[in-house]
C-alpha cells in the first residue's frame, strides 16, 4: 500500500514534537479504535503496550518513519497514544559533573 493512502494524503504529523526517539505507549487496548482504524494503527497500538521508539515502531512495522509519525501523532491526538519525548540537551546533567561525582564515590570504598 502506497505510503500518502495510509496517511491520507498527509506528508507531515499534526505535531512537530514525534521525533526518531520519541517514546510511544499506549493508553488503552486496540480493540477500542473505532472500526474506520486502519490495520497499521491497529498494529501500532498493540506494539505499544510496552514502551517504543518511533523508530522502533517504523521497523517493526517496516513503513517509512514519515508515514509511522503522521499514524502515532492522529492516535497521540486522538488519546490513543502517549509520546514521550527525549530530555532536552539542555535539561541533561553535565558529564563532567557526573564523572567526578562517580570518582568521588569509587573513592570511598
């Protein structure tokens, strides 16, 4: 199946925060879409039961990322789905920190 049928026509997701390590889950069984669900947003729920990359998703799937991120956004905007982003660069602890805080513990023993 061509990839603009599964996504109808769409090139982009609703949201622009679905990256490669964008962790999905799901929120609620894939027995609830609604009958007009497409088998690969059937699939993609029942994947997501455990934690998922996106990119993990798409392989599994073996789709195009594009088309796997314009499927999990409509179900994030639908409720379906849970997208967990990364930590932003920002946000993360510095390594260097983190480096003397872990010698400063091996010199303990």
């Amino acid at each position: 199946m061509r990839p603009y049928v599964l996504t109808g026509g769409r090139a982009r997701p609703s949201r622009n925060t679905i990256a490669l390590d964008t962790l999905l889950v799901a929120t609620g069984p894939a027995s609830d879409l609604p009958v007009s669900a497409s088998r690969q947003e059937r699939a993609l729920l029942r994947m997501c039961t455990r934690l998922l990359s996106l990119a993990e998703a798409a392989a599994h799937l073996e789709l195009p990322v594009s088309v796997v991120s314009v499927l999990a956004s409509d179900l994030v905007d639908a409720g379906r789905l849970t997208a967990r982003t990364s930590i932003p660069p920002a946000a993360r602890p510095d390594q260097d920190l983190l480096q003397e805080v872990l010698d400063g513990l091996r010199k303990l023993r």
